[in-house]
C-alpha cells in the first residue's frame, strides 16, 4: 500500500501481548484512515453500550495516509474511543510529532484494548514492540512523563502520555503528545487512565512511500501556494494565533460570557491575540510538516502565575476566561499550562467551573461546599480550582465529572451549556444559526471542529452567509460536516480549509494513495463516516432527542451586543437537516441511506 | 560568488517540511531517518535549528576521506561525494565537527547535502524563509544589524 504503512498494531493489555495485523485495504479505501478508519474498527468491535471506563472498550490511535507527508499540516493523529463524558463515539485529534513517528515506525494505528493490572507504557521502536512498567511514571505531569521516558529510550522518541487528571478518571482528560499538543475532548485520556496506560512512546526510521511522488510533490506546492496566499493562515494564524479570533467574535456578539449569560466580554481584549502576542508570546511555533505555525510558545513571568509552554489558544483563553468572566491573562494561561501538564481539556474545564460559578452566584452552591469564592472573575480561584480538578482534590473532585453532572449534582442541569454531555466551544450558537444546528447534530456532542460553519457565517470564508437566516443552513452543515470527516481522516490539520478545499485535498490523497477516488467518491466516505458514528451513537443508547441545545440557547434571546435579540431556531433547520441527511423523522438513518453508503 | 544555504534560526517554526523534502528527494520516501538535514528542537527555550551542511571552505570530511572520494564543485560551492570512489570507511563521518555527512547503512556510501544541484528542495518547502539559498555576502551584517537593532534600546536607556 502506499499512504497506508498497511499495519496495525494490536496491543493486549490485560494480556500483556501484541500482534501486528494486516490493514484490510478495502476498509482503508471505504474509510480513509484517521477518523473513519478508527471508528469503523471500533464500531466493529465493541458494543457501544459498554461502559467506556470498563476493559470491554478499546481505545485507538490512528493516522491518516496523509500524516507523515509534506501534504500541508499533515501531522495528525485520532483517539477514538467511547466517551466517558457523553458516553457517545469519542474522536479527538492532535498534532505535533507524534501521529507521524507512528507512521515511521511502520503503523497506521494502535489498537488498545483490555486493561493492564499495573500501569504500564508502550514503547516502540519499528518492529521492536515492548509493554513496559509505568509504576514510576504514575503521578507524574506529561512533561515529567515525556522526559522519564526519553531518558530510558531514545532522544528522538515521541511521546503521547496522560497526567494525573487521566489516572484519576477526570472526564474530560485528555492525551497530550510533545509537551502542549492534545488529543483534548470528550475523554479520552480517562480511557488511557482507565486501561492503566500511562504513555505511548514511539520511534521510527522506517521509509514512508506515496505512490506517485513527483504528482504529489506539485500538488503540495500547489497547496503551499494558497497557504501562502491567504491572509488567514499566512499572516493571521501565525502571527496572533487562534486567539485573534477573540476581538472578532465578541465585536460578532457571540463571545459567550459568563457560562452562556450573555455574548459580549467588554474586556475580552485582554485575552485576545493581540494581547498574548504583545505580553507573554516568546514566538510561534508548528505542528509537523504545517506551514501555518499557529501555535503561541509562551512564558508568564508574574510571580503568582508563573510558567511557561504552548498556548492559550483562542479555545483555551476564552473557556477559562470570557466563560468563567476572567480577562487575567496571566491566570488564564498559567491554568492552561496546569491543564496541559495535568493532562485534561480546557474547554469543558472552563464552561464547568463557569457553571459552577453560575450557581455559587446564584445561591445554589455553597463556600462550605466548594472551599472556594467561585465567584465570576475570580483569577486566583480558577487557578486553584484547575490543579484540584486534574488531581480530584476537594470540590475539584466534582468539577472533575463535567458540568452536566454538576449542575445535576447541585439540581440546576439547566445551567449545563452543551450538547450530549459535552460542553460547548468559544461560539455561541444563538449568533450562528449554522453552528448552532451544527452543535445540535455533532456526533461527539458539542464541537466547534466537526463543521466550522462560524468559517461563512462570521468570517466570510468561502462565502458570507447571514448567520441569523436558519435557510439553507442545514445543507451548509452537512457539506461542512463531510468533508470536516475527510479531513481529519487524511490526517491533515483542519486549519488547512481556511485557505484550500475539497480539490486541493482530493488532489493529495488520490497520487499519495493511488487510489483513483473521484472528488465525489472522497466527499461519499466523509458522509459514510458521519453515518457511521451516527449509528455508533444510536446503538449507544442516543436518539432523535438528544439532537438539542440547553433551554438557554434555545429561549433566552442574547441581551447585548452584536447578536442582541437571537435564540437558536433550531425547530426550522433540524428536520430538514433529517430529511436532507436521508435520515427518518426521528434521525436514525433509513435502510436506503445505509444501503447507498455501504454501510450494515 | 557561489550561493549558500543561509539560515535565519529565529524564523523556524520547527515544522520539519525540510526533513521530508530532503529525504523523498532522496530516497523516494517520507523519513526525517534519512534526511540530509535535521532541525533540533528544544520545546522549553523555544529554539528550533534546521542543520545541515555547511559547505566548509576547507572541508574536514574530504581531508579525513582516504579514497578521495569528497571534492569540492566551486560552480556550485558544494562538497560532493563520489559515490564510485566511496568505500563506506565513516572517516568523514568522524572528521565532520557536526553530524552533516553520514554513511547510509542500506548503501554504504556516505551522504550529505549537495544543494540539489542548485535548486535545494528544503528552501522550496521552507515556508517561514527560514533556510534560504542566496548569495551570503550580507549576512553577516544583516545579523549584526538585528543585534544592533536590539542593543539600541539599551544604549538609549544607559545614556538616560
């Protein structure tokens, strides 16, 4: 094969054996790799109703037969696992070094399953496989994990580990590779604690092969071109990073503030690009082979906050900022840096203690509870409540279930901002009526990168599209979500689609793969995948009715700002969006539409 | 005068694309193992270091290599090894103070950058200008204006 390395490696945990299997090419074919390629072998073997903290679930690494390439950004690595959070399919991506070293060492993906009686790490050198002890390694951050392990394998390792917030089954743990890349939603890393993995560690000097090279080669220039050429992801993305999307979306309305009260953060600046890059960024840095380099490297010297690594991104600075009503810079990034050594994902960190805050201001939770003023804008309090969380200490232990069952815990699910169990990104949805459909039907719960319809509604890229009309907006969802599903399956960074598209992307995989996929064959494997976890999920328990949005979103119209008046009218695009997904009126896909797509 | 790699080290962004560009140049395949340049990272100081060649005036490798194998093109300002001479012995690979020729276990022979012949694929992909092939008349005192730049500042400061 080429693109595909062909292996997979299959790890026993609880066996404590391995076994290097053969890639079915059809599969790789049907499902491309990455995201689809991991999903279909997890949907074919496991329940979806088994507990995801139990051995019955399995978790996988996988790449796509881009990662490893000069195809731009072509870094990437999934985890697909079940969710501990949302309890539905779990599909998080990182960049970095890591996915392509696997690669290099001659696999597509690993497939984890069982559990070890004792922490354990994987490392892998090509065909040499060993599962090692990891007992000294447990309780130790990523980074202090990340260096035990260079120093007893090779300088050159790469590594994806979790920290303390993983071993301790935090909900939201995530899997971080090369000191500040994460696979960061829905979980993940509670699966990797739960199976006593503590770290993957690869290394690799075998030879990748596309199967026509000088095709391939043009075809990436071609891409760097349009790279070069947009003033996104030539000049925006790598000079102020994600966050310089913070003045935009606030300036839109849609910055959500105060766990979802209101969309306006009138010190958003402070947290913003800009702001990072003028106070606390040493410089930009990228993920393998990206030419994009979006990635603030930074270093706090405050004192009281001190620290230094990747990030915030604009994600990151909002969630513990904006959300919890926070514009300490200094604070917000010290909190992140915790997050990313402790091991667990800023995101549904942020919009849960913000829930928590919402509560604590409304009376619902108290001092003698919490041990904390969680007070809106309380800095030290969010620092304080990041590293009890990731280590499960006093209200932390709590925060650590996700705020779906905290606000449960403290009889206000209302105040839950999320979809299926999974908290919301940095938009809010009543001033995108796309995304806010986008939210409603995304497979792993709330996701701003399953179909980034703030891309037309807001920036204008590929188009401006008024993000209060709800027309047609459930057909620009679905084109979004399918190929959103290519994307991250080639293994390719989805910041790409800022300046390049389906042409440019098929133009990648047909000479790497040699495969002579049509565009329109591409795009059918984004919506079979998309299918494919719907089934996931519906076989896990979900239905029709969990394709919603919090009471607040859908009734509490936006009292300021430049999205004043707006709710999300999701009653006119969901139905739609069934019909034109060819799905039933209760959103299970008909037998014609999983006949069309191959699927059982 | 003949061109050069000239690196600026604060422009790279550590994203490796020189490493693959080099290697399936070379080798027909992605795999930084084989590439003739390597960027080092250090992920705490935010450093990042594409190495390669460095094309020495007078070349530690072809003095050290018995079979004669190494001479210099100054068309091109290159060291080159003749791989029909070549005996895989690794003097050159002890000789060179920096790790930038190596012998190529599948081959025997010993590699190390020529600058493609004068079109570098690495600078093609380097997306940040953080290798560059252009004659390196002025770069010395394109460094010493940016320290300068830098000193500035605190001369003003000191004369305050």
């Amino acid at each position: 094969m080429a693109g595909w390395t062909g292996k997979i490696l299959r790890i026993n945990l609880t066996k404590h054996s391995w076994a290097v299997e053969d890639l079915n090419p059809d599969l790789a074919r049907e499902f491309i790799g990455g995201r689809g390629l991991g999903t279909k072998i997890l949907y074919d073997e496991i329940d979806p109703k088994v507990d995801a903290l139990s051995p019955k679930n399995k978790l996988i690494l996988a790449t796509g037969p881009l990662t490893g390439t000069f195809a731009s950004a072509a870094g990437r690595y999934m985890a697909i696992t079940k969710s501990p959070l949302t309890g539905a399919i779990a599909c998080s991506n990182s960049g970095g070094y890591f996915g392509p070293e696997l690669k290099f060492a001659g696999y597509d993906l690993i497939l984890f399953e069982g559990k070890a009686e004792k922490p354990v790490y994987l490392w892998v050198y090509n065909d040499r496989v060993e599962i090692r002890p990891a007992d000294h390694l447990w309780g130790k951050t990523t980074h202090e994990t990340e260096d035990l392990i260079r120093a007893e394998t090779d300088p050159e390792v790469k590594i994806a580990s979790i920290g303390p917030a993983g071993e301790k089954l935090v909900r939201f743990a995530c899997i971080v590779n090369d000191k500040g890349r994460a696979a960061g939603r829905s979980g993940v890393g509670a699966v990797m604690g739960f199976k006593n993995l503590k770290a993957v560690a690869v290394r690799g000097t075998l030879g990748l092969k596309v199967a026509r090279g000088e095709e391939f080669r043009k075809a990436s220039l071609m891409a760097l071109e349009k790279i070069k050429a947009s003033p996104v992801t030539s000049v925006g993305l790598p000079t102020y990073g994600t966050a310089l999307l913070v003045n935009i979306i606030n300036a839109a309305g849609l910055f959500p503030t105060r766990n979802f009260q209101t969309g306006v953060f009138p010190t958003a600046d402070k947290t913003g690009g800009e702001s990072i890059r003028a106070n606390i960024e040493i410089r930009n840095k990228a993920c393998f082979a990206c030419p994009i380099a979006c990635a603030p490297v930074t270093e706090i010297k405050n004192p009281k906050f001190k620290g230094s690594g990747e990030g915030p991104e604009y994600e990151t600075t909002w969630s513990l900022g904006a959300c919890c009503g926070i514009d300490n810079l200094d604070a917000i990034t010290k909190s992140h840096y915790i997050c990313n050594e402790l091991g667990m994902d800023p995101i549904t960190l942020g919009v849960t203690i913000a829930a928590a805050m919402e509560m604590y201001e409304k009376g619902y939770l108290s001092f003698k509870e919490t041990g904390l003023a969680l007070n809106f804008g309380n800095a030290e309090a969010l620092v304080e409540i990041t590293e009890k969380t990731g280590r499960r200490e006093g209200f932390g232990d709590a925060v650590a279930e996700g705020s779906l069952r905290l606000t449960e815990k403290y009889g206000h699910p209302e105040l839950f901002m999320g979809v299926k169990g999974q908290e919301f990104p940095a938009y809010d949805g009543r001033g995108a009526q796309g995304m806010g459909l986008q939210y409603a039907t995304s497979n792993r719960g709330a996701c701003h990168v399953r179909g980034y319809m703030i891309s037309p509604e807001i920036l204008g890229t590929p188009v401006k599209l008024d993000p209060f009309a709800t027309k047609e907006k459930a057909s620009w969802d679905i084109g979004f979500q399918n190929l959103t599903a290519v994307v991250d399956s080639t293994g390719i960074c989805l910041f790409n689609t800022f300046a390049i598209g389906a042409d440019e992307i098929h133009a990648f995989l047909v000479p790497a793969t040699g495969i002579e996929y049509t565009k329109e064959e591409m795009l059918k494997a984004g919506e079979r995948i998309w299918n494919l976890e719907r089934m996931f999920n519906l076989k896990a328990g979900l239905t029709g009715m969990d394709d919603t949005l919090p009471k607040r979103i859908l009734e509490e119209p936006l009292p300021e700002g430049g999205s004043k008046g707006q709710v999300v009218r999701l009653s006119e695009m969901l139905p739609e969006y069934y019909q034109l997904r060819g799905w039933d009126e209760h959103g299970v896909p008909t037998k014609e539409k999983l006949k069309e797509l191959g699927l059982p | 005068m003949s061109k050069a790699l000239v690196y600026d080290y604060t422009k790279c962004t550590a994203c490796r694309a020189c490493e693959l560009a080099c290697s399936i140049r070379y080798h027909g395949e992605f795999n930084p193992a084989k590439s003739r340049i390597h960027t080092m990272i250090f992920p705490e100081e935010a450093v990042y270091i594409p190495l390669t060649c460095t094309q020495c005036d007078d070349a530690w490798c072809a003095k050290a290599c018995p079979a004669g194998a190494i001479s210099h093109n100054s068309d091109l300002g290159v060291w080159w090894v003749d791989i029909q001479k070549c005996v895989g012995c690794h003097m050159c690979e002890l000789a060179c103070p920096f790790g930038d020729i190596a012998v190529n276990p599948a081959t025997g022979k010993a590699e190390k950058c020529d600058l493609c012949g004068g079109e570098p694929e690495c600078v093609l992909f380097c997306v940040p200008k953080a290798i560059q092939y252009k004659e390196p008349e002025g770069a010395p005192l394109d460094k010493k204006r940016a320290v300068s730049a830098k000193l500035k500042g605190s001369h003003k400061e000191v004369r305050l």
